[in-house]
C-alpha cells in the first residue's frame, strides 16, 4: 500500500498511518524522493504518530531520507509524533 504524500505550497506531508514492513518502507523512500525531485519541495514534514514499531531498517531507511532530500535540493525534514510507547527494535 502506498503512502499519501500531499503538497502545500513548497512543502511535502506524510502522515504514517499503517505500521511500516521492509518493502513499504523503501517504497516510501522512493515515493517521497521523486515528490521531491518532481516538485522541488523545501520541506517535508514525516508524521509518525500511529507507527507503534520502528526496527532498525526502517529507522536506517529514515535517516536516509533524511540525507537524501537534503543533497538533492535541500529539503529539509521534521520527523515528527515519535511515541515513547513506541518500540525501537
């Protein structure tokens, strides 16, 4: 399932709503990364509230995201809705 990524003015927003396995993740990267490029996007604002499991993979795939908006035009990312009742695997 792919996830919404909405345009407001020069900024991205996502906004998480299903739990993240592998395969959804880099989905998400690529996804995220064209919106990116395609609408040369200052800003993204990443919406985690309802992720309850961030394994590393997905934490890793995060932080690239993070990396690569920033070399690609320098967009520049907020994560944001981290729960501490959320699990770090």
């Amino acid at each position: 399932m792919r996830i919404p990524i909405l345009k407001l003015y020069n900024y991205l927003l996502v906004s998480i709503q299903v739990d993240l396995d592998d395969q959804s993740a880099i989905d998400f990267q690529e996804d995220l990364l064209s919106n990116i490029h395609k609408s040369g996007a200052t800003g993204v604002v990443i919406d985690l509230t309802s992720v309850e499991i961030i394994d590393s993979f997905i934490a890793k795939v995060l932080g690239e995201v993070v990396s690569m908006s920033d070399l690609m035009g320098g967009a520049k990312v907020v994560l944001t809705g981290i729960q501490l009742q959320s699990r770090l695997l």
